[in-house]
C-alpha cells in the first residue's frame, strides 16, 4: 500500500510542470555550469609536451640534429617503438648532455622548454611541475579526490539531517570561493593543493541534491528520463569547456571565466525548494504540505482535504540518518547490496577518470577536439543507457557495458605490444577512447539509477554520499596508473583496468533488478530489498540500535 506521501504525489501530479520546470533549471542549466567548474581544474592540470632547454642553435645545424646533439632518446619508450605516431625520434625529456662535444654524461635539466601549440600555459608548464616533480600533478589529484570522499561523507550525512536545500546553498558556495583560494596560491604548492581539497568537499553534493530532490518528487518512470538529462547536461558542458581553453590559453583566465556563471546560481540559490518528501519521512508535516500546495497549483491540481489531513497527522520518529552511512550496513540484504554497489563505483570511477585525465595530454593531435568529441560521445551514451536500463534491466546494462569496456582496456594493452603502424595511429587510440567515454557512461548510468533505487527515502542521500567517497578514493588511484603507464610499461593501464572491468561484470549481475520497482521507503524495506522474502513495511525509517547493531 502507498504512504500517504506517494498518494499526496499522485494527486498533485508526479510528472507535471513544476517537475518539467525543475529539471530545466537545475538539471539542465545548473549541471551545465556545474560540469565544466568541477573539471576546469583537471584540465588545467594537463602535461604539455616539454624537453630541457638547451643552447641555442647555429646556423649550420638543422633543428633535429641541434637536438639529437644535446638531448638523449627515450630508451624506455624506444623499446616499443623508435618513433612516435608522427614518425618522430622520441627524445628524454628530463636529462639534457653536460658537454656533448666530449662525452655521453648526462645531467637533469634546471630549465625546460614548453610546447605551446595548443596550450598557451597550463598548472605545470607555470610551476614547472614536471619530471621529479610531475608527481605532484597525481598527488594534487589524489588529495582533491580524498577531500571529496571526506566531503561525500559529510554532506551526504548533512543533507538527509538537515534537508536538502542547505546542503545545496553550502555547497555551492564552497565551490566557488575555493577556486579563488587555488588562483591565488601563487608558487606554494601546499595553498594550491588546500584551495584544490576544499573546494572539492562539497563538490558531487550539487547534482546529488538537485538529483535527490526530482527523485523525490517525481514518478517511477520518469526517473530514468532525468538522470539521462542530467548526464547530457554534464557531457555537453565538458565538451564545450575545451574550446573555452583553446580560446583563452592561460589557465588561470580560463579557471575565472568558467566558474564565473556560478555566481548567479549562488545568488538565487535559495529559490530551490527543499524536498517534500524528506520533510515528510522528517515528520515536517506543515512544510511538507506547503510544499506540495506550491507543486500543484504549478501542475493546475489540487490536494484532497483526506490526504493533506493524513500527511498533517505524520510525526517525527527516530531517523535512521542519525547513524548517517553506518545504517547501509544494518541486515545482511542491505550490506550486501552496499558492498556491491562501493565496488561498482571503484571500477567505473578508476576507467572515467583514467580516460578523462589522458585525453587532455594527447599530443599527437589537437587534445581539445579530442576531449570534446569524445565528451560528445556521452550524450547519446545517456539515452542508450536510458533504453537499456528501462528494457533489459538495470543489473544486465551494467554488467554488458562493463564487458565491453573491459574488452577495450584489454585491446588498448595489447596495442603498445605491436609495431603495426595504422594499429598505432592517432585515430585507433581516438576511436578507442570514444568507444571506452560512450561506453563506461552507460555503466555509469545504470549504478547510479541502481545506487538510488536500493536505497529507502531516509538514507538516500547518504548512499549516494558513500558510493561518491569510494568514487573519490578510487580516482585518485588514476594519475598513479598513467604515471606507471609513463614511466616503466605503457601496458599497465591497459591491464589493470581491463582486469577490472572484467571483474565488474561478475560482480554486477549480484545485484537486485530496480526495473519498475517501488522504491524503499523505510529501513525494512531496504533489508529484504532483492532477497525472496521482499514485502514492503509500513513502518518509518527508524533504526533500533539494539537490533541493527547487536
């Protein structure tokens, strides 16, 4: 039997203007610019093409033999191939001859030249962050993705105890005034990297609230429909950003210009109205009821005197978000399903950001086509992850796109073994990447849908924050795998990740199907969520400590 919330929703109307007028603003245009300030620091981080600065060349010497002079070649990478896609002879970029003239003694650099082709500066080229110090470009990462879990965790358990809506104006605001913090950090790497973690705490709280709150106040069906927009939102801001860099070429005008619009959105920011359904598991019963006033006299309905009476009578109970992400764990159903889904969120959060960050420093061709194109390939990714989550299922379209990412990640390995020239091209590893960006945001797609649906009302915002923390965790293990990729295999990407996707699919098809399926509302019903005995309770988010923690 329905709550007398979901009776209130379908009075009013689940799918009516207010819902459609929602989505556009904060699902479409918010996510839009939200997109391309969460990233704009990552592609600032972009390691241009650098060598030693050596002495400057006489005439009578071509500028290839000037540098084959007093710059080695890459042994590492030599053993694979003696040239690069472009048919190049790759030299060393950190060690440069002492005295070329007498003897093969090499020293590291103390000055580097840059390759501004498409970058005109970018964080590393400014601070000269390369060689024994390109470790800091993965650390930065790593410390942002940690200062995000930490924040996942926080906001998710701020938001199901303090509502929605201040999660969201908090949020947003912390955003924008620590990007200012990284701007000004000047050469301290440790103020650029506290700008960085800060302004990352609150940052996959924004489209979580905004998604939580459409959640919660639409229809079953429609749920797929929005978290496709969502997506597209977000792929078309990603591949409009690049040509933002393309254009403006200094990092740091760039950083300015994209985060910019936000500033508005923080302005009007307490426009956003708080969720009706949280007031109700809250026992909030007046705003909740005022709410859902405002929500039908958008759609042209009205609440039946019965069912305003009935939602006036609900009171506040022990609530479960007190325990915050520790009551996902509470029953062997329950647990289960989390663990499940924590390692799904690892993988898929490995592959994206390894393709997102090695995108951006491809040489061989203009990276900010690239990255657009392949940012692109999200959109239609969105819808097909829409159709296949509403006719296979959820639990099959995961474990199917997890399949065929993995077979890429497999391909991409196997590719750094072979001297066959046209496997070797630019255009194989751009089709690659586009086919792994299509494809890894269909499973993105999918464990999202599923991470929102196991979840009862009381703890949904808090799974969403746990599945965020490994997420964050789990990318910062991506500048580490690239580096490996750099410096001691070119393979090692390729099969640990391929490894990974691989395993995913196994792991997927554990999982319950949420296909049509009434979504939890309390703690009981989450427990036997996906087991036989599935029967749904009436009884309200409530945890009994003596019970769920004996």
């Amino acid at each position: 039997m329905d709550s007398a919330y979901d009776q209130a929703l379908y009075e009013i109307g689940d799918e009516g203007k207010f819902q459609k007028s929602f989505d556009i603003k904060y699902n479409v245009f918010l996510i839009f610019f939200w997109s391309i300030v969460y990233m704009n620091i990552i592609m600032s981080l972009a390691i241009t093409p650098y060598t030693c600065k050596y002495p400057e060349k006489p005439l009578n010497y071509s500028d290839y033999d000037w540098k084959l002079k007093h710059i080695p070649q890459n042994f590492i990478i030599f053993y694979y191939s003696q040239t690069n896609l472009k048919g190049e002879i790759i030299f060393e970029s950190c060690i440069i001859y002492t005295d070329p003239d007498l003897s093969n003694k090499t020293t590291e650099c103390d000055f580097y030249i840059y390759d501004t082709t498409w970058y005109g500066t970018t964080i590393p080229s400014e601070k000269n962050w390369v060689c024994n110090q390109e470790i800091n470009i993965a650390n930065i990462f790593a410390y942002s993705k940690i200062g995000e879990a930490f924040g996942s965790i926080f906001f998710g358990w701020f938001g199901d105890v303090y509502g929605r809506r201040a999660t969201y104006v908090l949020s947003l605001s912390l955003i924008v005034v620590d990007r200012l913090v990284s701007l000004m950090a000047g050469s301290s790497f440790m103020i650029f990297v506290v700008g960085c973690i800060i302004s990352t705490l609150p940052s996959w709280s924004v489209p979580q609230t905004v998604s939580v709150i459409s959640m919660e106040m639409s229809s079953s069906a429609r749920r797929s429909f929005t978290t496709s927009l969502r997506y597209t939102a977000f792929s078309v801001g990603l591949a409009i950003m690049p040509f933002l860099y393309w254009w403006l070429r200094d990092w740091k005008t760039f950083v300015i210009v994209t985060t910019a619009p936000l500033l508005p959105c923080i302005m009007f920011s307490w426009n956003i109205p708080e969720s009706a359904r949280w007031l109700y598991v809250e026992g909030k019963s007046k705003e909740c009821v005022k709410i859902l006033n405002k929500i039908a006299v958008v759609n042209n309905s009205k609440l039946k005197p019965e069912t305003e009476k009935e939602l006036l009578s609900v009171k506040k109970q022990k609530s479960s978000s007190s325990f915050g992400p520790l009551a996902l764990f509470t029953g062997a159903r329950l647990a289960f399903n989390t663990i499940l889904l924590l390692l799904l969120w690892v993988f898929v959060s490995i592959c994206y950001s390894v393709l997102i960050l090695s995108t951006g420093e491809k040489s061989d061709s203009n990276p900010f086509i690239q990255f657009s194109i392949q940012a692109l390939a999200e959109i239609p990714s969105n819808f097909i992850g829409a159709w296949l989550c509403n006719n296979i299922g959820r639990r099959r379209s995961a474990s199917a796109s997890f399949f065929v990412i993995g077979t890429i990640w497999i391909i991409v390995a196997l590719r750094q073994m072979t001297s066959i020239e046209w496997l070797r091209a630019w255009w194989i590893s751009a089709a690659l990447i586009t086919i792994g960006r299509l494809t890894i945001a269909v499973s993105f797609f999918a464990i999202n849908l599923l991470n929102m649906e196991i979840y009862p009302t009381c703890l949904r915002q808090s799974g969403l924050a746990l599945g965020n923390v490994l997420s964050s965790v789990a990318s910062a293990l991506a500048p580490y795998i690239l580096y490996l990729g750099r410096r001691v295999d070119p393979r090692l990407p390729g099969l640990i990740l391929g490894t990974s996707c691989l395993l995913s699919v196994f792991i997927s098809m554990f999982l319950p199907e949420t296909l049509n399926a009434k979504l939890p509302e309390t703690i009981e019903d989450a427990k036997v969520f996906g087991s036989k005995r599935t029967q749904f309770s009436k009884v309200s988010c409530e945890i009994q400590r003596t019970e769920d923690f004996s």
